[in-house]
C-alpha cells in the first residue's frame, strides 16, 4: 500500500488529485503538489517521476513520464499503461483511487526539448506518446511547429486521442498528425516512416523524437540515421532495458572497485551484472532511476579499466571519451575496473 515517507530518502508523499481513464488499459494519475514542494517538482516536458510503492510486501521503483506541459501550467500527471507483465503497472491501473498517497522521486531525464527553435518531429508508439505529448504541447504553446507519426495496435488503444486531435485542429497550420494502426496496415516499417519524413527538406532543420516498442524504436532510429538527421539532434526514450549478451571474447572481470559519498569498496564481479549492479550488492546506494540509459541519474565515471554500454541514451560522445559511463547499462571488459559517483 502507499504510505508516507521522510522525503530526506528522496521521495516525497505526493496525493492522487485526480484519476483520469484514457483508454482501457491506461489512465493518467493527477498529483497534487504542495506549496512547499513545488521547487522540487519544478519539470521540463519530457521528464519522468520515479514512484515507489509496495506491492505483495515488495518494494517497487517505476519510471513514468509525465504527460502534462509546464508551459501550460498545467496540475502534474504521469501516465501508465497496463503492461501484461508489469506488477506495478497493473496494480497502479487496478487500485489507485483519488485521496491515496504515492511516493515520488523528482523529474529526471534528458528527453526535453533542446535549446533551439527548430521543428519537432515525433514518432510514438503505443505509450510511447506520454513524453512525445507533453513535448508537442510546450512545443505548440510556444508557436513552435511539430509532426507526430504515432503508432498503435487499434483504434481503442490511442492514447490522448481527442486531445490529440484537438491540437492538429487549432493549430493546423502547425502541427502534422499521422495516426497508424497496426491491426489495419501492418507494423510500421521502414517505407512508412520514410513516407512520412518526405515532406521534410532538410533533414537538419528538425530535432527528432522517438519513444515506443523496442522494435519500432530501431527501425526509426535506423531510418532517421540513414536519412541523414544528425546524431545530436536525435533524442531516445526507453522504457525498457537491453538485454545482456554474452561476449566470450572480453576478459573475465574478476575485482571492481566503487567510489561513492567519500566511500572505496572493493568486491568480486559477479558475471552478467551491470556496474549498478554490483554497486548495490556492495551495500552502497547508488543514484539510479529509469535503469534503461536513458536519465543520466546513474552516471558514473570510470577512472580504471573499460566498460561496454549496452543502451545509451544520455551521454554524448565526449563524455564516453572521458570514460563516463550510465552504471546501469554498464557492463565491464577488464580484469579489474574502477568507477567514480560524482
């Protein structure tokens, strides 16, 4: 059950304003936030909310991106979708209720809008659209221009239809809605998303969006990189993490060693596990919050050894040449390694 928590661990207990059904197998969870915490909540359209809850006597931490625009100074609201096998997804769908009291981290994560005016071009799929959302409405409100290609399995299953279509029918002139149903044209593929980008000239004089289904993340991805958009104008957001491959090829890590808060801990590697991992079965608390590479929260610089990032979606290539690392999708390729919180 939810219950309230000293906000020095760093989750504050937030109550449920409001619950908002938007399709069958999702709803939007509405927070109403202190005068006292409002610095605190203080969001960029794109971020996430890391929430705590228990379930079954289990303590869970889950990622949620916020589908409200801060340009809009609209109330704070996280989206979650039903998830076939999500524990917390599907208990947050089937028991919260207006009144109760969530515990919540502050916003994180770097898919926001980059400091230019440039277009925004979008590509979404299935609750992929919660950030892409909330971008397209700051975007909007700020007289900017934007395109959405968004992708689900049916008609019943958009999410934030008719606010979707509200937006492309005040501000035609400026934003471009390409809605796309699998179960009548098939999955997306290359030649749709090609299709879609036709209408742009220069590639470069737009940033591009992409949240959704891993598959459909890749397929854009690749479409957009051959196409010419550059990489710095690319932005990714994972809901779930890579798997581990196996590389019999690297060396077999046998010592890591972590410095956090003024502590050196030394301990054996376990095989498969991630930096952030191993952080934590030394007994340290380590800063972690979306676990998918794409936040930033578990940065870490490594000053001994080398390590493989499985997904990254918040360092640039400058920071990896420095040796930085997100812990989370952090794997070591050296006999021993060494790794830094700032």
């Amino acid at each position: 059950m939810f219950g309230g928590m000293n906000p020095v661990d760093g989750f504050s207990p937030l109550r449920i304003k409001e619950v908002v059904r938007e399709t069958r197998d999702a709803l939007s969870l509405v927070l109403d936030i202190p005068e006292t915490e409002q610095r605190r909540f203080t969001y960029q359209a794109g971020q996430f909310l890391t929430l705590r809850v228990t379930v079954g006597g289990q303590e869970y931490r889950r990622c949620y991106s916020m589908s409200s625009s801060p340009a809009l100074q609209q109330d704070l609201r996280v989206t979650v979708k039903r998830d076939g096998a999500g524990v917390v997804s599907n208990w947050l769908n089937d028991h919260v209720a207006p009144g109760d009291q969530i515990e919540v981290a502050a916003p994180a994560g770097r898919f926001v809008r980059s400091d230019s005016d440039r277009e925004l071009i979008a590509f979404a799929g299935g609750s992929g659209i919660t950030p892409v959302y909330s971008l397209i409405q700051t975007v909007l409100a700020a007289a900017g221009r934007a395109r959405l290609l968004y992708a689900n399995r049916a008609a019943e299953s958009v999410i934030f239809a008719d606010a979707l279509a509200g937006l492309a029918d005040r501000h035609e002139d400026r934003f471009v809605l390409q809605h796309h149903l699998d179960a009548e044209q098939g999955v997306v593929t290359a030649e749709i998303i090609t299709e879609f980008l036709g209408a742009t000239d220069d590639v470069a004089g737009a940033d591009y969006y992409v949240c959704g289904p891993a598959p459909f993340m890749d397929t854009v991805e690749k479409v957009l990189l051959s196409a010419g958009v550059p990489a710095d104008q690319l932005f990714l957001e994972r809901f779930s993490a890579a798997p581990v491959p196996v590389d019999d090829e690297v060396p077999v890590t046998e010592e890591v060693t972590i410095e956090l808060d003024r502590q050196t801990v030394t301990v054996g590697y376990r095989a498969g596990n991630t930096l952030l991992q191993t952080a934590r079965m030394a007994g340290l608390k380590a800063p972690s919050s979306c676990e998918t590479g794409s936040c930033g929260t578990c940065i870490a610089q490594v000053t001994e050894g080398s390590a493989r990032l499985l997904n990254n979606d918040a360092l640039d290539d400058d920071e990896i040449a420095e040796g930085f690392v997100v812990t989370c999708q952090a794997l070591p390729t050296s006999r021993t390694i060494r790794f830094v919180y700032e």
